[in-house]
C-alpha cells in the first residue's frame, strides 16, 4: 500500500477515509496471518532444532534434556486445591498421625542389658527398645546323595531338593531374584556384592539363577493378565526397548490391582492385540471379528468370504495364513490392507472367544494401536497437548490461559462426579463440554484446531460419566513403566528370549504384588518352596467379585 501524506490525508472525503481504514484493517489482518505463520513455522523448526541437539547428544553419550515440565492439573484439581495429600488447605500438615510399625514385627529373643549403679540406687523398671538386624551370612552344606544299582542293572541316585539350582540353594536363589528385579542391582554388583560375603559364583550363574525355572512364574504371569483384562478397566502405555541388539516396544497392561509387561519388536495394533490373547496363540472368525472388520470398512466381499467358510479357528499362525492365502487376500493390494484388517479382527475374536474385554474399558493416551473395544481417553494427555501449544504473542498466550483453565475447571467435576454420579450431573457436564470445546475462533488458529480435535474424542473422554469406576488418567501406566525405563538404564537391553522373557515377568510380578500389598520377597520364597507365610496365587485377588 502507498503511503499518504499527512496533508494529503486532510484533503480526502469521508468515503475515502472509509477506503483507507478498510485497507488498513486488511494489511493488518494479512500481517496478523502472516505472523502466525511465522509463529508455526518458527515453532516447528525450534523443534526440529532440539530433535538434531538430542540425537547429538545421544551420539556423545550426553545426558539427555529433561522433559517437558508438568502442568499441575490433576494436583491442582484434587478436593482443596493442595497439591499435597498430606497437608491442608492452610498449609500446614496434617494432624494424622503415623500409626506404630511395631505391632507387626514379632519378637525373636528379649535381652536385658544390666546397668552399673552406685549402692543404694532403686529399680525402676526397664526403659524398652526393639531392635532389627539382619545377618547374612553363607552357609556351604555337603550333600552326600546315595546311588544304588537295581538287579538289572539300572542306576538309582537320591534325588536332591527341587530348590537348589546349579549347587545354589532357593535362599540365595531368592536373594538374587529380589536384588535384580525388585532392587534393580546389576548382575555384576550382585556377583560383587556376593564375593564380599564369600559366596563364590560367577556372572554366568548368577544369569542362570534369574532365567531358571521360569515357567512356573510364566503362568501366574500369564493368569494374572488374564484374570485382570476381565475387571472394570484396563490402562495401557509403551515405550521402546533393546532386544538382541534391535530396538523394540514395551507395552504395559495393569490396573490398581495388576501390571503385566510385554516386549516385542512392533507396537502395532496386531501386536497389542496378540499381547492382549496372552500365551494362546489363536485366531477366531466369530460375530464380534466380523463386526472388527465391518468397523475397519474392509470390503462386504471380503467378509463374506469369512462368513461364508466353515473353518472359524485357528490355533497356529501357519493355520491362520493358509486361511488367507485360501481367501485370495494375500494377493490383494489395496486399501485398507485386508490381509493386516483381517488379522487384527481374528485376533479380537479371539479374545472375544476366550471371553476377556467383554465389558472393560481400555483407558490410553489417545495411541492409535490402542483404540479397540470399549475405549477412553487420558485427560492429562489431552490437557498437555494445549500445555504444549507455544504462542506467538499475548493474545494468543491469553487463549490458551483461558483454555486450560476452563479444563482444569471442568477436570475437577469429572473428579467430584466420581465420588457421586448421578444422570443429571452427567448431562450437565456434557452440555459444558460443549461449550468449552465447541467455541468458536479463540484468536489463535491452531488452539482452535486443538479443540476441535478433543471435541471429536468426546465419547472417549466422557467415558467416565457412563463408567464412573474408571480412572480420569493413565498416570497409573506411566508409573508402573517407569520402573521398565529405569531397569533399562541401568541393565541395557535384553540378548536372549529367557532374558527378555524374565525381565517382562518378573517386574510385572513384583509390581503386581506391589498393589496387592504383598511382599514380593515372600511371594518369591513361596514360589521357591521356603518355608514361610504361604502366598496364594495371585490371580485370585485380583479376580473381580461377581456382581
């Protein structure tokens, strides 16, 4: 645009003021636009930038940068504000007392330590303190097995304990267990730390001692997931994973009562379907694989022809591809891929048939392979995303302000509508749902397109008001994963399938026993056959009571 003199500005008529107000709105708005775009396309290389700063920090073997800073909502919205559990609303602490731990110790020996007093001194009774102590120490034991010869000549040799392992006996068997999974010690301190206390053994026994008998830990593993994917809800995470010098995916399934661990080299939604059917290997053609593939919008021929066949099981993946190859699908290319759809709905049918998922809800973060069933969303993650959003100016720091605290508003109803649900304060949260992410422009483009992203997820993220037992977050997921993530900081990754197999079950179990308020140190020496207090199986109390 031209520039007008100011003198030239007083000759104008109205009409031509008009004119150029219009044209100074307009190059105003243009400019707005363009700074916007700006804003974006700064935003996206600052990110660009830091993804080559990490990469290069990763190759020098640098710390990584710390993570995005947490936004505070789900403290923020707890029953009085406080960020804390154990302070009040004034600040200050609690009045609530710690109860005594020394109920639940039991008393082994009493010792009376005597006193030198002066002559003519009293008695007054004794003044009482228990004392723990622990005492490890090795103990070397000769076994002498008898060996006899029958008449036809065939050798007898008595048979030792089931316990001991490779000339280790289940104490030391348990201690190893409890130091690499529950302490997360390396094996090279667990060889170091028990050559200090004279046990002689070697890293390669000590792997022994972590891998062996491994099967009878697999199936409590494998019963508790089954066990758990039949209760209320299920949350789920993954993060990556080194395997036999290969990256690869960890996918945690738990709830307030279990934690399971998975790895393998994809984190499709096949592979979290394969998980979610435990140890059985199985593909099923049933209502509910059918009604999978109509969803995926996989061709009315195509599902015909599974309909139509007589074989609907398959119990070996050689089975299930010969299936396809039957079919014709395998040479099939086009979209969506039918050979990937149809195997994704076998596997939901068979977890269908082995009667899991029937009315659980998966709770996520909005991860594209954990969309099955029936489904719901993490705030927290969705609140982080508008956290994430990096403004260009102050008015778009203003939306966003006003954005975040109408959610942190609403966020802490969907926590007070938990404690008392009822059908009328649903349909008061869904209408101010509405209302708070179906408003019109913000001011800031892409925090509109944000809202109106979390407005089409609003069956997932308003799950809760139909199933108040649900959680409002996966916070629970992220924890229990973080103990996967410290162990692979400090072990590396895994070289054999036992290895990886262990380290999956064995923190799973530890975990597990966590929230059931059980030790897993005596969960181990029960396992192990010691004597001790007897841990049922740990399928049972996680199994939910029947309505």
């Amino acid at each position: 645009m031209t520039a007008r003199a100011p003198d030239s500005l007083e000759r104008l008529s109205h009409a031509d003021l008009i004119g150029v107000v219009r044209e100074l709105i307009g190059e105003v708005g243009r400019l707005r636009a363009e700074n916007e775009k700006l804003g974006f396309a700064l935003k996206e290389l600052k990110a660009e930038h830091q993804a080559v700063k990490d990469e290069l920090a990763r190759l020098k073997n640098l710390p990584p940068r710390p993570p995005q800073k947490p936004s505070g909502m789900d403290k923020a919205t707890d029953r009085g504000g406080s960020g804390s559990s154990d302070k009040s609303p004034a600040g200050e602490k609690s009045s609530r007392r710690r109860g005594s731990q020394l109920d639940k110790l039991t008393i082994g020996a009493t010792v009376v330590v005597t006193a030198k007093a002066p002559a003519g001194s009293r008695r007054k009774g004794y003044e009482e303190i228990v004392v723990q102590d622990l005492s490890l120490s090795p103990q070397v034991t000769l076994y002498r097995r008898e060996r006899w010869e029958t008449p036809e000549g065939e050798r007898i040799i008595a048979e030792l304990d089931p316990g001991i392992v490779g000339g280790y006996g289940p104490n030391l068997h348990r201690f190893v267990l409890a130091l690499h999974f529950s302490g997360q010690v390396t094996c090279e301190r667990i060889v170091a730390l028990l050559h200090g206390m004279g046990v002689r053994i070697s890293k390669r026994q000590v792997v022994r001692l972590l891998t062996v008998k491994l099967e009878t830990f697999r199936a409590e593993d494998a019963a508790v997931l089954k066990t758990g994917l039949g209760g209320a809800y299920v949350t789920v995470d993954d993060t990556g994973a080194r395997h036999a010098g290969k990256s690869g995916y960890t996918t945690q399934i738990g709830s307030n009562t279990f934690t399971v661990f998975r790895t393998g080299p994809s984190k499709s939604r096949e592979a979290f379907l394969s998980r979610l059917c435990g140890s059985t290997t199985l593909y099923v053609i049933n209502d509910a694989a059918l009604g999978y593939m109509k969803d995926r919008q996989l061709p009315q021929a195509v599902i015909d022809k599974f309909a139509d066949h007589k074989e609907r099981i398959f119990s070996r993946p050689e089975n299930w591809e010969r299936h396809l190859q039957a079919l014709g699908l395998t040479d099939l290319k086009v979209t969506p891929d039918p050979v990937l759809i149809a195997s994704e709905a076998a596997l939901w049918g068979a977890i269908r048939h082995q009667g899991l998922l029937q009315d659980t809800v998966v709770v996520s973060d909005d991860a594209g392979q954990f969309r099955v069933g029936i489904h719901a969303l993490c705030w927290v993650h969705a609140e982080r995303l508008v956290h994430k959003l990096v403004p260009a100016n102050d008015k778009h720091r203003n939306a966003i302000e006003v954005a975040k605290r109408m959610i942190w508003w609403f966020y802490g109803s969907l926590k007070e509508y938990k404690l008392a649900p009822s059908p009328q304060q649903a349909e008061v949260l869904r209408a101010r749902f509405d209302r708070i992410f179906k408003r019109g422009a913000t001011g800031y483009v892409m925090l509109d397109r944000l809202l109106r992203r979390l407005f089409r997820h609003k069956d997932a993220l308003l799950r809760v008001l139909d199933r108040p037992e649900i959680p409002l977050n996966t916070n629970a997921s992220e924890n229990d994963i973080r103990a996967f993530v410290t162990k692979r900081k400090i072990s590396g990754g895994t070289v054999s399938h036992k290895g990886r197999d262990a380290r999956d079950i064995m923190l799973g179990l530890a975990k597990t026993c966590m929230k059931l308020k059980l030790s897993f140190y005596e969960f181990l020496g029960s396992r192990l056959g010691l004597p001790g207090t007897p841990i049922p199986p740990l399928a049972e109390p996680i199994r939910p009571v029947p309505s």
